[in-house]
C-alpha cells in the first residue's frame, strides 16, 4: 500500500467516523463559533494563551482522536442515555455529563490553576466537544425505552433511506439549513436576550440532561418513520427545524457560560 493511498483511506475513515459519532462537523463549528461571541474578555484572553486557536478550530477534535489509543475511553462520552422516566445512564462514567461535570468541576474557582498546562488543553478540547454533542437530538438516546417509538428506525430523503441518527447528526447543515456558513448560523439565530440566555444557562450539566432527556423525545415523535422527508407535515418539519436551533443555541450559550466560569478567577 503506498503512502498517498493510505494517507486517502485515513482520511475517509476519519470522515465516515465523525459523520457517526456527532453533529456535523459544520454545526459543532457553528456552536463553537456562537460560543466565541460570549466569553467574556478574561475567558477569550484564556482561550488564546490555552488553545492558540478560536474555540471552533477544535470543533470536532474529539471525534478525530476518539478512535486512537490514547483517548479510546473517549468514544463512549459523546452521547447521553435516559431510562423512560428521562432519568440520564452514568453507565460507569461513559456518558457526556459525567465528563463534563468533571471537568467543570475540577477547573472552576481557580482550579485550572493546579493543573498542568496540557491537561488544561485536553479539558478546553473535550469541553468544546462534549457540550455541543449532549444537545444533538441523537445524542439523546433512549435505548432503554421500552416505547418502540424511540427505537432506531430510519427516513427517506429524496428517495435514499436516512438512518435516525446520521439524520439528526446533518439535520441543520444537510436538511434544514443547507449552504449556511458559521456566520449565517450566528446572524440569524443568536438573537436572544441576555435574560433569556441566563435562563438557558442556569443549573448544572445534569440539569441541562434532565432537560435534553424530556425535550428531544418530541423531535423523534415528529420524524415519522419510513417517510420521505418531503412528504412529512410541514407543521412537523417547521417545529423540528425550531428545535435544531434551540439546541444549537443552547449548546453554544452553555458552552460559553461554562468556560466563562472556569476562567472568572
């Protein structure tokens, strides 16, 4: 195998591994990029000295390094599972809250200062990613439910069969707001007011779950299985399009309010 080759075939495994495990990679920059707007000046001043980089240049490191040895754990802290009563699964630790939380907890009130510099990277990295997946309808997954309705299933999209998960993981870059650049998703859709953004942000990461867990059982009952996309209610289609933006904005804004905490002192 000569070395152009095998240079192509990791890129497309690489390519075939993001589009299973999260939000586009356009939308996870897109969060990022939104989140950009609202660190305050210290946070912002952090980020440069930590990262070298806006938050959106490492959008979607978490999926490009989750199949190598060193963060295979990392797979499984993508997504979050909820029993039928939207109670989340810590499933020894191998969920997006417990990551999260973790992370949070050991930085914030000063404590990224006790930290060497490269964990502090590691964290920041994992934080960008993390918090933008648990707000993706297919990272809210209900397996354990015994309703049918929120088994896996797939759609149809002008005529090619969708499987629930990459449909939810493309909706708004592929379905919903195709040709849309980082800044058309921050022109048209961050337009909340201060209050309403503290609103979103208030709790902790197993509030925000809780939450997730009760919201994104309306999407699945809207995605009605084994029907073209096109042929679906538009009343059905409009609402889905409205929750894809609520939780991009609240991935964004909590995303945001999370590194700005760590770095307020």
């Amino acid at each position: 195998m000569n070395k152009r080759f095998f240079a192509i075939l990791i890129v497309a495994l690489l390519f075939v591994c993001n589009s299973a495990l999260a939000w586009s990679g356009l939308t996870h920059n897109a969060i990022c990029h939104i989140a950009d707007q609202h660190l305050t000046e210290e946070a912002k001043a952090k980020r440069n000295h930590y990262l070298r980089h806006t938050l959106a240049y490492y959008a979607s490191w978490q999926d490009e390094v989750a199949w190598s040895k060193e963060y295979a754990e990392t797979r499984f802290w993508h997504s979050v599972q909820y029993d039928a009563k939207n109670r989340f699964q810590y499933r020894d630790g191998r969920n997006a809250i417990t990551h999260i939380s973790r992370i949070w907890n050991d930085m914030r009130n000063g404590g990224y200062k006790r930290l060497d510099d490269s964990t502090i990277i590691v964290n920041l990295k994992l934080l960008v990613h993390m918090v933008g997946d648990m707000h993706c309808p297919s990272h809210c997954m209900y397996d354990a439910d015994p309703n049918p309705q929120f088994k896996r299933f797939s759609i149809f999209y002008k005529g090619k069969k969708v499987h629930w998960h990459k449909f939810w993981d493309s909706s708004a870059s592929t379905y919903f707001h195709k040709g849309w650049t980082c800044q058309d998703y921050q022109k048209n859709l961050d337009k909340l007011s201060p209050k309403q953004i503290a609103k979103i942000c208030k709790g902790t990461p197993e509030q925000w779950a809780k939450q997730n867990g009760k919201d994104m059982r309306e999407p699945y009952s809207l995605l009605i299985r084994h029907t073209e996309l096109d042929e679906m209610p538009s009343e059905n289609v409009a609402r889905m399009v409205e929750i894809v933006d609520l939780q991009i904005l609240r991935g964004a804004y909590r995303l945001a309010y999370v590194i700005n905490d760590i770095f307020k002192e």
